[in-house]
C-alpha cells in the first residue's frame, strides 16, 4: 500500500506544551498537597488527563470526587500557558511543507480535548493545512486505544495501512501501531535513548530531519 497520509500528534511533537502541562499540573496538584517529580511526570506522558489525575490521585490517597475540577483548573491554566508561552517544537514548518508539497492528505489526532486543540492550531498557523482534527478526550479510550487514529482516517477517507503518523510518546506511538499504521516517534532528548521506542519504524531526533530517503525506509 502506497502512503498518501499523515497524522500528526500535538503536545510535545507540533508545540513545545509538555513543559506548560507539567507547570499547569504542578500548580494545581499543591492545591491537593502533593508535586510530581519530572520523573513521574515523564512515567505519564501520553495520557488523557483525567487518566493522568485519576492515577496520581490515587497514587497520594486524594479523593476522586475532587477529579473534575482538578482536570478543568489544568485544562484552563494550560490554555492560559499555550496562548502566552507556546512555542512550535523545531521542524514544524519543514515537515508541514514537506507532506503539502507531496499532496499528502493531513491530519491531526490528540488526546487534547478540542478546547485546547483549537487556539493551538491557530497559534501554530496550521489550521488550513489538515483536513481532519480528531480528539480522544471524550473517547471511552484514548491512547494507547488506536480508535482516536482510526477516526482520525475514517474523516480523511484513507485506510490505516496508506497512513503514517507522527508521535512523541510512547502511549501515542502504540496507538499509532495498534491502527496498523506506521510511526515515526520523535522522542523528547531525556527520552530518545530508551529501547521501548524501538518498536516504531522510524525514530528521529527532529521533525526537521524527515525527508524522502528516511519515508522511503517505512
């Protein structure tokens, strides 16, 4: 099957927001008397966060009857956090030209509810470039669940096998493969040596370094 589409990640693959996540997590968790370690924090990376607060939660004995308003305190301090400090992660024009001038059909799929999705997409300057924005947030499961990826093709019309897709997590880059789909992981530097991102078929360092040599490998 001849790839004609890609799928792109958001946080921490297109804008550089983990750091505003963590910071936004950060603030709201002393409320509850406990902070996370950036170990802890990279151990949960990739979850939706009402998986993410459900789990250290339970971790630090806070009751889940506190769990929603946590998510919507950090859904809004991050959305505060993006619009004044979100930067785009290096090679987010180049790989955005590259897939355009191929006419590759675009898409993108997050565990980011679509409140979030939204204002970073027009701060991105991307908006005109996917033709499909899909969101696990109200999903029953979000990665590493593939269906946010199968939706993400159902909406583009392409079958998983003609799609490859950009991840930076290791929840995301399973659920890339589990849609049967194939994953280039662009792992953060703390991250990029762990053998766990060996099962992509591509890894790589900068979304800058993509090109036709490396698509021609998957």
């Amino acid at each position: 099957m001849q790839l004609d589409t890609v799928i792109f990640d958001m946080d921490g693959l297109l804008i550089d927001s983990e750091p505003l996540w963590n910071q936004a997590a950060d603030e709201i968790f002393l409320r509850y008397g406990f902070k996370l370690t950036p170990q802890q924090h990279a151990s949960t990376t990739g979850m939706r966060t009402k998986e993410f607060i459900a789990w250290w939660f339970a971790q630090y004995n806070v009751p889940a009857i506190h769990s929603a308003e946590a998510e919507a305190a950090i859904f809004e301090l991050v959305i505060q956090k993006v619009k004044t400090h979100g930067k785009p992660m290096p090679g987010l024009v180049h790989i955005i030209n590259f897939f355009v001038s191929r006419q590759f059909k675009i898409g993108l799929a997050s565990s980011s509810p679509m409140s979030l999705i939204d204002p970073v997409i027009q701060q991105l300057g991307i908006k005109d470039y996917l033709q499909a924005v899909c969101s696990a947030s109200d999903l029953p499961y979000g990665k590493p669940h593939p269906q946010v990826y199968l939706n993400c093709a159902a909406v583009l019309d392409s079958s998983p096998l003609n799609c490859i897709c950009f991840e930076d997590s290791f929840n995301g880059m399973i659920a890339a493969k589990a849609a049967r789909m194939k994953c280039v992981v662009v792992p953060s530097m703390h991250d990029s040596k762990l053998s766990k991102f060996n099962a992509a078929d591509l890894k790589i360092s900068s979304l800058q370094n993509f090109n036709d040599l490396l698509m021609q490998t998957l």
